[in-house]
C-alpha cells in the first residue's frame, strides 16, 4: 500500500467564505486536507510511536478475540479464554506476511516477535504462563472485552450487522451452534430449552467477539506499517499518516465480517461471509461510534449517579470515549482504559520513552503521558475516518463546484459539531502543553 | 433491442463494471426482465477509487455484489422520472439522492455522464464516481 499525500489548496480560499464555527480553524485545516490534530514534528513522533505500542497488543487481541468466538464460545467457566491456542497465535494475518490477501505491513503474518518475547517473559521474568496471567503480568484482554460491549450495548450505530443479531436467521443460526456445542450435556441442553434467549445473547457477544477480531487484525499490520515507515523516514506529516490510514479504510473496506464457530472441528456459519457484511460499514463505523465517541462511564476516581441524572437518558448522549476522555481520573488501576495503556507501555519505541522521561513527572506519570498521546492519535484516527466519509460520500477537496464545497463545509462542520461539548479534548490536543 | 450487460460489454467503457458484475454473480439477474435503472460508473470512475479497494472487493464476491446492488434501483426511471421522486431505494436497501437543478443531473456525490440510455429490461446512466452507502 502506498501513501497518498494531499496538496489542495483550502477549497474555501475565493470560493466560499471562512467558517463561522467555533473550530473554524480545524475545519479550515480539514478542506486543506489536514487532520483535527495539528501538523507538528512532535505530534507525528508522538501519534507514530503510540501506533507501534497500540499494534503489538493488538497483535493479541484480535487473536485472542477471534479464538474466543470461534472456539471457547459458550465455555460456562471460561478460565482458559485469555490462552488462544498456539493455532491462534500461528494464525496468519490476512493483511501482513507473504500469504497476505493485500499486503499491509510488509513484516511477518504470525504473532509479533515483541508480543512473543513478552509473553513468555512478561515484567516479572519467565515462569508458567498461569502464574503470569494470575499475576496480571500479560495482556489485558479486559480492555478488548470492554470495546465489545460498547458494540454490543449501544447497537444502532450504522450497517447491519446489529439488526441481523435479531433476524430469524440469525436466531436459527445460533440455535444450530447452541445445540451442536452442548450435545451431550442435557443439563445446558434442558436450560436453554427453558431459557431460549439466555445462550442466544450470549452468542450476540461471541458474534462481536468476532466482529472487533476481524477488524483489529486489519489494524494491527496498519499502525506496524506506519512505524515502520516513519522509521525510514517516509512518513513525514501528519496529513502523510492520516492519508495512510484513508486509503487503509479504502483498501479494506469490503472485507467481509462473519461469525464463524468451530464445534468438534465442524464449522457452523453463525454468520456467514454471504451475507455481505463489510469491515468498513458493519465493524469500523460501528466501532468509532461506540469505542472513540461512546463507550460508558468508567469507574475510575471519578464516580457517577445516574439518579442525579449524570450519566445521560439517550445512549446516544452518552461521549465518555477516547475524544472526549479526562485521562488522569479515568487512570485508575484496573480499568479497562488503564489497562491497555498497561499493555502499550510494554512496547513503547525508546523515543517515546525518552520523550516522557523529559516532560512532566517523567516515568511516575508516564502511563498518563502516553493516555494522552493516545488521545491525540486516535483524533488523527478519527480524522482519517471523517475524510474517508467526505471521499466517499461527498467530494473532492478540490472541487471546483461551490455547492459541492458547500456540502464538504457542512459535513466537517457537523462532525466537529459533536466535540464542541465542554468534555471534548478538540481544544487541548491544539496544544502541545496538553500532555 | 440489446441488454443492459450487453450495451455495457459492447460500450467497452465498463470493463471494471463488466469484470465485477460477473465476479459477483449479477449477470443473470441483470439479463432478466427486470426492469431496473442501473447507475453505472465507468472505468475512470472506478479508478479514481484508492489503490486495494477494487481487489479486496473482488477476493469477496457477496461484499462486492452489496456494492454493486447500491447502484441499481428496480423499475425503469429516467432522468426526468428521477428529478421528480428525488431519492429511490436502491437494491441494497439503502437510499440514493438524486439531485437535477439547472441541466445539472447528479446521483448522490457522482455526476451522471450520460442519462437515459434504454436497454432491452431498464435504462442505463453512466456515472463518473463510484457510489457508497451512508
């Protein structure tokens, strides 16, 4: 895959007058073909670096996500589902290596070396991978789990995929895995006869297990291009790298999302890739909505009262996601937020490191630090998925037709519409003091 | 009187379309009586598309054959009939904007060509993008 880079002039330079919003100049930035996230040295190195660390515990997770779909499944005591089998961890990307469907990253499609290395050795030392897991000393898979139910909790977000979890076909679908995954056992048998809809929605969460796999193994060889990239000095902006990833979200939008079940080494098509479920529309889109902009108030040393009305009526309302996340309270040991920045900081690059070391409390707050540069990376994310939305449903940035910029106007308008609640961290990340 | 796969293979301006329409299994059903309206990019509007996306679209034929469903409407409509109902449900089930103002004729973000070319089961515009749900 190549980089694309954008040169247009700001489309409304004589053609339509500035902007009148309150982030007028982001989204003057944006019909320039820029990213929320300002074009500094100091941010690419920043968003880069966080990319390496996000690729290698999503390395895992999708593993580990499609592992639990396809095989642990409907395991009544799953205590073994954070241990994909040595097939999972072999399991080829279909994005990276020589057997790739469309080579991403250029690097190996088994499990990342990094990620091998610290799972056999951890922070604590080499010792059984039981004692490591008890120990905490592995990847979280909570915070993974915690992305699923977001997907799964507040559905309605675009594409099919939700819908089709209620269909009739998908209810017989499930039925058939249900049975096939319990024959032998009359007790489990007897209690979804008498509780038909407690398995079935316990299959709803498998089926965005596999929906959050899929869409990670396309992401995880992604961010470990780009790193690579910047490494040898070909990825130079951060327009550069926001482009990367539009035409990453181009190249593999048509990859196809299912749920597929491995019972007894028979596979059962809970969802299959026939009903033409797309990576771009019934997993991406959905997962921005509900892990960036979203997700729910986590416990942290922030606490909130629903009955005071401070946790919102309409899901819809609810924004507690990455974008608009205070990453000093949610920082709280055990949560999910906090747990994957555990896992990234196993695999900063040492100019990460050295850079934390300079600023703030150093290494005490580096987990903060890196929270932080998290949130400035998933803005270039997210400014990578409202400018592929532009490509793809409206225009050029180049377009010579006035209504056209007209539509593009509003559409960036409308995005930015959703960051001017106080909460938003649009205004800090304009910043480089914000860390 | 031809078609609509047949004005489009003879047309020689829809290769991708052509290629794709048979990868995803359409041919038949865009043989049948139908009637559809079809909004058919050419090649220049397929290649305007991101390096990789026709390819993966391609190893997956349902996938494609859902994007390619977006840019067919049942019925015959032409572009005087399309102005008039200003948005169709296409095949796929998702909603198509028309807009025609002022000679301008345009199919959500794509500028329609030509307009109105009449085929044995439907009618046939050619569009210069390729279009997308949402």
């Amino acid at each position: 895959m190549t980089t694309a880079t954008t040169t247009a002039a700001p489309s409304y330079r004589g053609v339509l007058p500035p902007s009148q919003h309150e982030f007028a100049e982001v989204i003057h930035r944006l019909e320039a073909g820029g990213a929320m996230l300002p074009d500094s040295p100091e941010n690419l190195m920043q968003i880069i670096g966080i990319y390496k660390a996000y690729a290698v515990p999503m390395d895992f997770y999708w593993r580990d996500l499609l592992y639990m779909a396809e095989q642990v499944f409907l395991e009544p005591l799953p205590f073994f589902k954070y241990f994909p089998t040595q097939e999972y961890l072999d399991r080829h990307n279909h994005y990276a290596g020589d057997t790739a469907d469309l080579r991403i990253w250029r690097g190996p499609a088994t499990a990342h070396p990094e990620l091998l290395a610290f799972m056999a050795k951890g922070e604590t030392g080499k010792m059984p991978k039981l004692l490591h897991h008890l120990w905490h000393d592995r990847i979280n898979m909570e915070f993974a789990e915690e992305c699923m139910r977001a997907m799964l909790w507040h559905q309605g977000m675009g594409g099919r995929f939700n819908d089709y979890l209620d269909s009739d076909e998908y209810r017989e679908n499930a039925n058939r895995a249900i049975r096939a995954y319990f024959k032998g056992n009359p007790a489990m048998l007897a209690l979804h006869k008498l509780f038909p809809e407690m398995f079935l929605e316990q299959c709803r969460q498998a089926s965005y297990l596999a929906n959050l796999g899929l869409f990670w193994e396309v992401m995880a060889p992604v961010f470990f291009e780009m790193s690579d990239l910047f490494d040898e000095g070909n990825l130079r902006t951060v327009p550069e790298a926001m482009n990367f990833l539009v035409n990453g979200i181009f190249a593999i939008a048509g990859r196809p999302i299912y749920h597929h079940v491995y019972i007894r080494g028979e596979c059962y098509e809970v969802i299959p890739k026939s009903k033409g479920f797309t990576w771009l529309y019934e997993a991406a889109l959905p997962y921005v909505e509900a892990v960036f902009y979203r997700t729910s108030p986590f416990r942290g040393t922030k606490s909130y009262n629903a009955q005071a009305r401070q946790v919102p009526e309409d899901q819809k309302d609810f924004h507690y996601g990455i974008l608009y996340a205070d990453v000093f309270p949610v920082g709280t040991a055990g949560i999910p937020p906090t747990l994957l920045m555990q896992d990234m900081y196993h695999f900063l690059p040492p100019y990460l490191v050295e850079y934390y070391s300079r600023h703030c409390k150093g290494k005490d707050d580096m987990l903060i630090q890196l929270g932080i540069t998290f949130q400035r990376s998933m803005y270039c994310v997210t400014s990578a998925v409202i400018q592929a939305l532009r490509t793809a449903l409206l225009y050029p940035l180049d377009d010579p037709n006035p209504r056209h910029l007209q539509a593009n106007r509003a559409f960036f308008e409308m995005q930015l519409d959703r960051f001017k609640r106080p909460e938003a961290r649009l205004r800090n990340i304009q910043n480089q003091d914000y860390r | 009187m031809p078609d609509i796969v047949d004005i489009a293979v003879g047309a020689g301006a829809f290769k991708t379309l052509v290629t794709a329409v048979q990868v995803a299994g359409l041919v038949d059903t865009l043989k049948s009586p139908g009637p559809f309206t079809v909004f058919a990019p050419n090649d220049d509007a397929f290649a305007k598309l991101p390096p990789g996306t026709i390819p993966t679209l391609v190893q997956n034929p349902p996938q494609l054959a859902r994007i390619l469903c977006f840019h067919v409407v049942p019925g015959r409509y032409t572009q005087a009939d399309l102005a008039k109902v200003g948005s169709l449900d296409s095949v796929e089930g998702a909603p198509i904007p028309f807009y025609c103002e002022d000679g301008v004729f345009e199919v959500k973000n794509a500028t329609v060509l030509a307009a109105d070319i009449e085929a044995d089961n439907g009618i046939i515009h050619v569009l210069d993008r390729v279009i997308l749900m949402g």
